[in-house]
C-alpha cells in the first residue's frame, strides 16, 4: 500500500513547490511593477508577525555573499556546506535578501563547547545554555533569564525509549495501556560537533534502536532562538515496537496543555480515575505544555501527534511498526523535528504559540521578480493572542479576499487587522463566505472582538 502510493505523494509534492514557486514569483513581480525584471533572492515569510530566525540560502549562496556586510557575522557555513544567514522578513509578506540581512546575529550568538574530560557539549545562545552528555541526551537546559533548568535534577531528557507494542485486536490502530511496562532505554550513541556558531550551534548523535534500526540525529540551537530542536532521521525495520522520547521535566502540575485545531485543552498528568487512566496516550497538534506558576516547558513538533504526560515526564510518541494489515507499515526512513522550550510566565505570553506556528512554517527563500529593495507586508494583526491562519480568493466574487482568523489564547480580545491594501468594504462571513454583518473599515484597517477560540471569517472587497 505504501510503495503504490508513494509516486502519488511525489507528484503532490512536485505540484505544490511549483505552485508556492510561481504564487511567489507573481505576487513579488504584480507589488512591484515598473522596476527591473531582473530575478533577486526573496525571503517569504506566510506568518502573521514579523521573525527574526537563521535560514538556510544554499540554493542562494552567490546571492548572499553579495548582498551581506563583510562587516557582519551573518554567513555561516555549516558542516555540511550549506549557507546560513540571519534575517528579518515583515508580517505575511515578502522582502529582497539585501534588506532581510539587516539585523545583526552577534548580539546573540550561538555557540558550542565540548569538555572532553567530562564528556558533554555545552549550547548556549543568550536565552537557553544546554548541557548534552556522551549518548545525547539533554542532562541540562537552563532558561538564563531566570537560572531555572528545565530538565528534573539528575534525569536525563531527550531519552530514547522502546516499548513492546502487542494490541489484542487492530493492530495498526490499537495501543494498549500495558505497553508501558516495558520500557526499554535506548543506550549507545556517539555524539560529535558539528557548527560552532555565530548562527547555528549544533551536536549530532548517532546510535543503534536494535539490531536492524539506527538513528542519526542533530541537536541545534540558533542564534536568537528561544528553543532547542532536535531534527532526526531513523531508519526504521522494528517489529511490534513502539519508539517515544521522553523529557523528565523540573515543572510540577496535575495538568497538561494540549494544541488542537484553533485552540488548546488541559489533560490531567495522573492516573487517580479510571477515565484518567484510560488517557495514557493523547492527541495534539504542534505542541504540549507541562507549566507552574511564573514557568513551564513546551514540546513543540512538526508531524508527531501522539503525546503522554504522567508527573513530570512528558513523552512524544515518534514511530511504530505494526503488521496488519500491512507488514511493510512505516518501515524506512523517516525524517522528522521536534524542539524544547522552556519560557517564564504562561504559555500564552511567553510566545510558546508562535514559536510552535515558526516551526511547522519556516520562512521561505526563493528568487522572485522586481526590486532588489523590496519589502512588503500584506497582514498584521495587532493582538498576539490573535493568528491569521488562512488567506485566499473568495470562490464567487471578483476582487475579493477571505481572511479567516481565530483566538489562540482562550479569552476575550480586540484587534486590529491592517493590510496594505486598499479597502472598499469588509464583511463578517460564514465558511461558505455567505456575508453575516458589515464590519467598519477605516482604508486599510478595520476591528473586530473575538471569543475565547471564536474563529472569525472576514470577506474583503479590495478596492
């Protein structure tokens, strides 16, 4: 099943970069017509807030050589030959590379520093300093701006962990709550430098799961980064196991915060009712929070969905090998992402959410049409706690937008919706872009009062 559909998979994909490719190239060349055809490098950023993140432009490396100050620590190549470079790119909007390479990385670079008699890796930027042992695993990783390690005195995160996974009946679909009693640690890895920084400071491991499985791994912190991600490759051919990785955190809370689809939910991290119990593996999108009072750890993930927290341990659920109805079921190689962040304060304050959003949504580099000077945002909403998760054509009217936006927070707001574009009307709709009520517009901007996780539909008459 999976090998027939593959080539299907390939050409969605296919069809899709080309598709974002040529979106980008007509909507740079369309906001800046009557300067030069020529093509110049274009940072796109899909996000509704400015970012401020290193990117990879190795298919720009001419490029950017031009364009960067000498002056500047802002190129960086990595171990692997590829060009990293720092960049400011404006809210759901695009600018040329010259004027993205305007902020300085210096200020808070990345670094790493291996003590050889000890065995550990040190990874520090100014907001996180994480200490990795000889295997990989995170023995420490402090919040600097408080001195608070987010990792439980003497345990170890970022830990491997195998459990035998046997359901009674569906194999593919069942995980059975005594799968937990046989958690096996997964031991052996070597761990070498790989960047020292000022951009990007990373470690990789590599280690056997079993006999027939390995796994190669990058742990990495950016300059300017409030978070340390580990970007993994496996190559997997188990059969009935079940592979996590855990965090034994330093935060004690009887509940833990789950993403879903517009909103988040709490999640008891104990066992004391049977419906507790029964909730020893849960759903969520791209991240979890175990949070006190005044500080916390986030899980943020890029395509993992399977979460369980019981204490103070948090797990991520990462691959199974079922065998019916199909035996070859995920068994290769996979590539996949997940990243620590500690943060004082709640969750929602401490920008938890959009780093996650940053995360599954990196900032795109392609050449585009117009201006070596371009910068341009189309959207920018004034509250955090307010995200803008789709904007596209009305499907029945001429000159027309939706903006469809949610409350990420959980509580009441205001904000203000502005675009650089010039507005004859807007509407509140439904999900069928049926209009509901007039909503005020002042040009280029207009207001609107949201519920806690209300999802608001917005038609826009662009003028």
């Amino acid at each position: 099943m999976v090998n027939s559909l593959s080539p299907w998979v390939t050409e969605i994909q296919t069809a899709g970069n080309n598709l974002l490719s040529s979106s980008i190239s007509a909507v740079t060349s369309k906001s800046t017509q009557g300067h030069s055809d020529r093509l110049y490098p274009v940072v796109v950023n899909t996000l509704c807030w400015d970012r401020q993140e290193v990117i990879d432009a190795s298919h720009l490396l001419t490029a950017v050589a031009q364009h960067a100050s000498p002056s500047l620590p802002l190129i960086q190549i990595t171990g692997d030959g590829h060009s990293l470079v720092y960049v400011d790119c404006p809210s759901m909007g695009y600018c040329s590379l010259n004027t993205a390479l305007g902020l300085d990385a210096s200020a808070v670079p990345a670094s790493v520093v291996e003590h050889k008699t000890e065995g550990t890796f040190v990874l520090s930027n100014g907001f996180l300093k994480a200490t990795v042992d000889g295997q990989g695993c995170i023995t420490s990783c402090v919040l600097l701006s408080s001195g608070r390690d987010a990792i439980a005195a003497g345990q170890c995160g970022n830990q491997f962990v195998l459990f035998d996974d046997l359901p009674l009946f569906w194999d593919a679909w069942d995980v059975m709550d005594y799968h937990l009693e046989t958690r096996k640690s997964v031991t052996g890895g070597a761990v070498i430098v790989k960047d020292r920084g000022p951009l990007r400071a990373s470690v990789q491991s590599k280690m056997s799961v079993s006999q027939r499985s390995s796994l190669v791994q990058t742990i990495r912190l950016d300059a300017g980064c409030r978070y340390l991600s580990f970007s993994t490759e496996v190559d997997w051919h188990e059969k009935h196991k079940f592979l996590k990785v855990e965090f034994p955190l330093n935060v004690r809370s009887s509940r833990a915060t789950y993403e879903i689809q517009f909103g988040h939910l709490e999640r008891p991290t104990h066992y004391n009712t049977s419906w507790d119990q029964a909730r020893f593996e849960v759903c969520g999108h791209k991240w979890a929070d175990l949070s006190e009072y005044e500080f916390g750890v986030a899980l943020l993930n890029d395509c993992k969905y399977g979460y369980s927290t019981l204490g103070n341990i948090m797990r991520l659920s990462l691959l199974r090998s079922p065998k019916a109805p199909d035996e070859d079921a995920d068994m290769g190689k996979h590539s996949f992402s997940y990243a620590l962040m500690p943060h004082q304060g709640e969750f929602q304050t401490a920008g938890v959410i959009k780093a996650a959003y940053e995360f599954n949504y990196p900032l795109h580099v392609h050449h585009g049409n117009g201006s070596g000077e371009m910068r341009k945002s189309f959207f920018k909403v004034s509250d955090p706690g307010v995200i803008i998760e789709c904007v596209k054509a009305a499907e029945d009217r001429e000159g027309c937008l939706v903006v469809r936006l949610y409350e990420a927070f959980g509580g009441w707001r205001r904000a203000k919706l502005s675009t650089s574009l010039t507005l004859a009307g807007a509407h509140r709709c439904s999900i069928l872009e049926e209009s509901l009520e007039t909503v005020a517009v002042d040009e280029k901007s207009l207001c609107l009062e949201f519920k806690p996780f209300e999802i608001i539909s917005v038609l826009l008459s662009v003028a």
